[in-house]
C-alpha cells in the first residue's frame, strides 16, 4: 500500500485541504456515498479537536499519512501532531441513551469517529500525539 502525506496548520480554515485529498481517494475506489460522509465527519471531528486544542493557545500543524489497501479494500489514516499530549480513547464512551440535557459534554466526537472507523488506535510516540484510522469500504 502506497502511503500519501499532507501536512496542514492545525486551524479549522485549513482542514479541508486534509480532508478533501481523503474523499477523493475514496471516490476513486468507488466507495459508498453514505460512507464516504461519515468517514468525512469522522476524519473531521478529529481535525478539529486537534486545531481547537492541541496548540492551543499556541500553532501546530496536523501531519496526515493516507493510503488505500487494494487486496483488502481498506481505507488507512494517520493523523499526528505534536501538541499536548492526549488520548481521546482514554475517556469513556457518552451515554447515548440519556437525553441531550442528562449527557455530560464532550466525547461524542469520539463516539461517532469509534463507530464509523473499524480500527481507531492512539499512541504518544517521539512527542506526538498518533491516531490511526482504519475502515474497510
């Protein structure tokens, strides 16, 4: 699997130039729509947690890895930055069952980035923050 690389400043102005190359990759693959939208939300919500806070209130960027495995048919992304150190597994899941107003904030994000990926790993490595994504289309 051929891995492409972007490199984008962790600001929301800019996390279309990461997610786009993504969509159209998926699109080449002749992937669902359906799930090419909740890949793309979830690759924002990842996004955008790490240009919210990771620098915060300083700048960074987000470095983004890539690629398509032809044989299993499986998107692969890797999101790094090298902000605050974070693992966005660690918290525990929302409960949905509860309404709106009985739920805690934060974590949906998550949520619905853990339900939509089949694969989401974090790890802290050479003072960056690693999340990789992995979903079969």
């Amino acid at each position: 699997m051929t891995m492409k690389h972007i490199t984008i400043p962790a600001e929301k102005k800019s996390l279309a130039k990461g997610i786009d190359p993504i969509i159209a990759l998926l699109e080449d693959e002749e992937a669902d729509f359906a799930l090419i939208t909740k890949i793309e939300l979830a690759i924002d919500e990842i996004l955008t947690n790490v240009a919210l806070y990771a620098y915060a209130p300083d700048k960074g960027n987000i470095d983004i890895d890539y690629g398509f495995d032809e044989e299993c048919r499986e998107l692969v992304v890797i999101i790094a930055d090298e902000g605050k150190p974070f693992d966005p597994l660690a918290k525990e899941d929302p409960d949905i069952s509860l309404g709106e107003k009985e739920r805690k904030i934060g974590g949906l994000g998550i949520f619905i980035v853990k339900t939509v990926m089949d694969e989401v790993t974090y790890e802290r490595t050479e003072g960056k923050n690693v999340l990789t994504l992995k979903r079969k289309i």
